[in-house]
C-alpha cells in the first residue's frame, strides 16, 4: 500500500504521518487489495482538514473531515472510510446469497 501525503499550510511531521499510517494499516485486516491512499492535511484559520482517497481494484473510497484538532480530523476521516468499507462488505455478501435464494424460487 503507498500512502503519499500533501500538506497544505501545515508542516507534514513523522508523528502525523506514523499516526495517520498506523490507523490505515488496521483498514488493511479486512480491504486487502489497497493499491493507493492519499491522504491530504489542510489548515485554515482553526480548522484542521483531513481528507482520505483510498483506492482499491474495484472501488475508491473518499472521507474528509474537518474540527479544530488535526488528531481528531484524522481519526474522524477514518472512521468515515471504515463505514463505507463495511457497507460495501455488506453488500458483497448479500448480493451472492440474495442470487441463489431467488434462483431457488424460480424453479
């Protein structure tokens, strides 16, 4: 997985990256094909922005997030990608059994 970071009017530090790093590698357990993240830090005034393009073979995931913390914004944008992994998990698994119930029927 490469992970490539922008930063803009913030100064990208190991500690954010080795942060923002550790809480995507917990995403790897479950989407195992991630090809790409890009994860893009911004400040403006007292808002801290994290926004999160992560890409795998069959679909790209975005989050953003924004509060008055960089830590948290992180954690938040996350969180958004976790939701929509798990939904998309949960459609790939009842799509096949919904075919086979109702191809069950037909007959």
């Amino acid at each position: 997985m490469k992970v490539h970071y922008t930063g803009r009017h913030v100064e990208l530090t190991e500690p954010l990256k080795q942060f923002t790093k550790e809480r995507l590698d917990k995403m790897a357990t479950y989407l195992d094909d991630i090809i790409d993240v890009h994860v893009i830090l911004a400040v403006e005034k007292h808002r801290h922005a994290a926004e999160i393009t992560l890409k795998t073979r069959a679909s790209a995931f975005v989050a953003s997030a924004t509060t008055d913390d960089m830590y948290t914004s992180i954690t938040q944008a996350i969180e958004k990608l976790d939701v929509q992994a798990h939904k998309l998990q949960g459609k790939r698994n009842t799509r096949g059994h919904e075919t086979v119930r109702t191809g069950v029927a037909e007959e």
